[in-house]
C-alpha cells in the first residue's frame, strides 16, 4: 500500500471559528500569524540539529541499531519463557505503548505455540513490593530474560528493582545468570555501563543526546519490541516518514508544528489541560506515554531569560468509549477550561459482527450492524457534543494500527513538543523538577555524597507538623 494511504492526519476542525465561536475557535489569521516564528524556530531546528542536539529526530535513519537489536532478538528466540522489562518513566513508557498497541491484546495469555516463540512480556514500571513478589508466582526465572533500563545507569528505582531478581537469578544459575540479563545504558557512563564491562553482559547502548522521554525509539524500546516480533523496520520507517513531513516550514503542511501551534493557542486563552482520548485501546499506552512527554518537557519554573514562569499545560488520559461514562459529564458541561485531541482508528484489524435474536428497541437496532460501527459512532458522538458545547478538539486518524503509523504518531508528538518548548521559550529538554526529586529520595535512602545537597528539603520534612485522624 502507498505510504500517503497509511499516513496518519490531524483533523483540527474542530478547533476553528467555522465551528466553535470565538474566543473557544481559532481564526486562521491566529494560526498564519505564527508563520514567521515558525519559520525562525524550524531553521533553528535544523541547525540544531546539525550540531546533534536534536538527536531524537535522527534515530528512524540509525539502520545499523535496528539491524543489531533484530540481530539479538532472532539468537535468542525460543530460548526464554518470560521477558521482564525493569524501568521506570522514559526508560518503560514508550516500550509499553509499543507492546501495548502492536501486540495481541491478550499476547501473555496465549499459548506458547501461538507465540510463535516470542515470550510473554513483562514491565515493571514501579516498586511496589507487592507487584515484584507477586510477579515471583507467575515467572520462573530460569526461564527469564531480564532487560534492565537505565540511562543514567543508576536511576535508584530500576537499580533497586535489578538488586531485587539478581540475587533470585544468582541463587537459581549461580554464574550463568548473566546469560539472563541484558542492559540498555549509556554507552560510556554508569553503574550499569561498568557492570556490563566488568562482568561481560550484553548491552546496548542509548545514545547520550536523546532524553529519556525521547527515547522510544532507541534500543529503550526496539529491544522489547524486537523480542516481542514487531516488525521495528517498519516502526522506524514510519517514523522517517514522519520527520519528512514535518521538515516542511509552512504550518498547513507541517502537522508536528501545527499540533504545537493550535494547543500554544488555546493555552493562551485559558485551556490549560489536554485530554488525549484514543477511541482503541491499543493506542491507550501512548496516551499516557505523551503525559511524560508533554509535562516533563513543558512544565517548568522558569523561562530562557530564568525568570519565574511555572508554565506548562496538564496532560490527562481517558479512554473511549469507556470514559464517555466517567468523564465525559465534566468535559462537555464542566469548565471550558480544556483541549482535546482524539486518537481514531479508520480500520481495526478484528471485525465485531452483531446478530439479535430480540424484537425488543434496545436490541433490535444493533441487529446487522458492528462493533467497529459502534466505536465509530461513540466517537463521533463525543465530538459533536464537546463541539456543541463549545470545547475545542482536534483527531488524530489512523488508517490502521500498524508499526507505520504507529512510528509515524510518536515521532509527530516528539517533534510537536520540541516546538511547543520553543513557544512557550522554555528548555523542552531538562527536568529539574524531577532531578529534585531524585536527590531527596537518594539521601533519604542513604546514598553518600547526597545528604547536603538534600539538607533543606530533609529539613522540611523534620519540621513538618502531622495531622493524624
């Protein structure tokens, strides 16, 4: 099939005065008027880009990755039962949305013959205790490969959760049980990079210009994806496709930049929130892999100049048609206070046929019509209700669920938050807020070196007055 039939398209009508009135639509005079910032920030990108700053964007071309994580996963098809992913944040969400929308719904329920030798997929993205023990009844670990992902090498959560199953793989294989275990890790750096290179466990490296959140389409997440038999070819190549697209200036044509445009807007005049909504399940993991992407990247104290801003709008997940009976009430009639942007697929893979036996109203329409049909229309009834009452929302469209479009939507939203820090004339790309928080939790933990760096927020906590019903 033609690539333009599999490209994904943004439907922003929903978002213009044709359809809303102001100051809830957007004039095209509000969008054009964004032109010449838009065309100063795209060559910026582009130079940027040349001095390697803009890594993520260059990662659908790096072949030779893919070529050696496919590489890894074919020797060792066959050979494990379970694959248990141990990360947290940037290092888990992107693997699970690709598991989650490229693999069979109920893909570790299967038998193993319907496998097809790929093992059952596993993401430890927490460190609930009660989660880790529990897992310990469900996997044998001498039948596991555990994938350990950290950037840094030593994020305390993935490094805790590591410490937790080596000493089951030690007890169970004794010195075997590196043949279990491989790292994604910066190439240089790190606990886990010195580990790899002491005691000579595969790894893979991520490269050290691409952020954590940025970092879905590394071995971060190709390796889970390659072990679970996604075609990452494809996935890189949709994402290509993408980045093409989105290296036309002009806002009409460029749906990365417009995507970034049109919620800048809306920030502006007061709608602080966007609801990401995927009418699939499948696409329900990338909707709350783009909560990372967009409130870590845009959420920030200060501006480039370092003056106080605490900017950054909120990024909230729901679900069709599940959601339409949980928070679709406050969405249409609450405050008007919020953007939606819709995820819809065109064309499941399965299709849902319905047969009633009963003459009764509340059957009988559904006789000779389909799942698909009803998903179809849920989805557009939420719209037309959200637009009725004035709330602004947008589509992203899928032809299908495939690698393609699925490499296409993560890099649009990539680049699109790239943009967006640019708009709001932030630093897209750090996460002091995070970083904060990481050094309290090392000194409370006992980590040398980071008691005074904690002291003050350590004091807080001494001071702090409890009130205990």
């Amino acid at each position: 099939m033609e690539k333009e039939a599999l490209r994904v398209r943004l439907d922003y009508s929903n978002m213009m005065a044709d359809n809303l009135p102001k100051p809830h639509g957007l004039s095209e005079y509000q969008i054009t008027s964004f032109q010449v910032r838009t065309t100063q920030i795209h060559h910026d990108f582009l130079r940027r880009r040349e001095r390697g700053e803009f890594a993520f964007m260059d990662l659908p071309l790096r072949k030779e990755v893919a070529e050696e994580i496919a590489q890894f996963a074919q020797s060792i098809r066959g050979r494990f039962e379970n694959y248990v992913h141990l990360g947290i944040g940037g290092s888990a969400l992107g693997p699970m949305a690709l598991i989650s929308a490229l693999k069979h719904p109920y893909h570790n329920l299967l038998p193993q013959e319907k496998r097809s030798g790929e093992p059952r997929m596993f993401f430890l993205d927490n460190i609930d205790p009660d989660t880790f023990t529990a897992l310990l009844d469900i996997i044998d670990v001498k039948k596991t490969l555990f994938a350990v992902v950290t950037k840094s090498g030593g994020t305390a959560e993935t490094v805790a959760s590591y410490l937790f199953f080596l000493q089951r793989l030690r007890a169970a294989l004794g010195e075997k049980y590196r043949d279990h275990l491989v790292f994604v890790t910066d190439p240089i750096r790190g606990f886990l990079r010195k580990l790899a290179r002491e005691e000579n466990i595969r790894s893979f490296a991520i490269d050290p210009a691409v952020g954590g959140r940025f970092s879905v389409l590394t071995p971060v997440g190709l390796l889970p994806a390659a072990i679970a038999g996604i075609d990452i070819d494809q996935l890189l190549n949709g994402a290509a496709y993408m980045t093409r697209i989105c290296q036309l200036e002009t806002i009409a044509e460029n749906p990365a930049y417009l995507f970034a445009i049109l919620n800048y807007l809306a920030y502006q005049e007061g709608k602080r929130t966007v609801v990401m909504m995927p009418y699939s399940d499948r696409l329900y993991r990338i909707a709350d892999w783009f909560r990372q992407l967009w409130a870590e990247s845009l959420g920030k104290k200060v501006n480039r100049a370092g003056q106080e801003v605490h900017i950054g709008p909120l990024p909230v997940k729901a679900l069709g048609a599940t959601d339409q009976h949980s928070q679709v009430q406050l969405y249409v009639e609450g405050p008007n206070d919020k953007v939606f942007v819709f995820l819809e697929v065109e064309q499941f893979d399965g299709r849902a046929e319905l047969q009633s036996p009963y003459s009764e109203a509340e059957a009988s329409y559904l006789h000779g019509k389909s799942l698909n049909e009803l998903i179809a229309a849920e989805k557009r009834a939420t719209e037309l209700a959200l637009t009725q009452n004035h709330r602004p929302n947008m589509t992203f469209r899928f032809p299908a669920v495939s690698p393609f479009t699925v490499g296409q939507i993560l890099q649009c939203l990539e680049i699109a938050t790239a943009f967006a820090g640019e708009l709001f004339d932030i630093n897209a790309f750090d996460q002091p807020g995070v970083e904060a928080g990481k050094i309290a939790t090392y000194a409370l933990m006992g980590r040398p070196g980071y008691e005074e760096k904690a002291r003050p927020m350590l004091e807080l906590w001494k001071n702090r007055k409890e009130y205990v019903v």
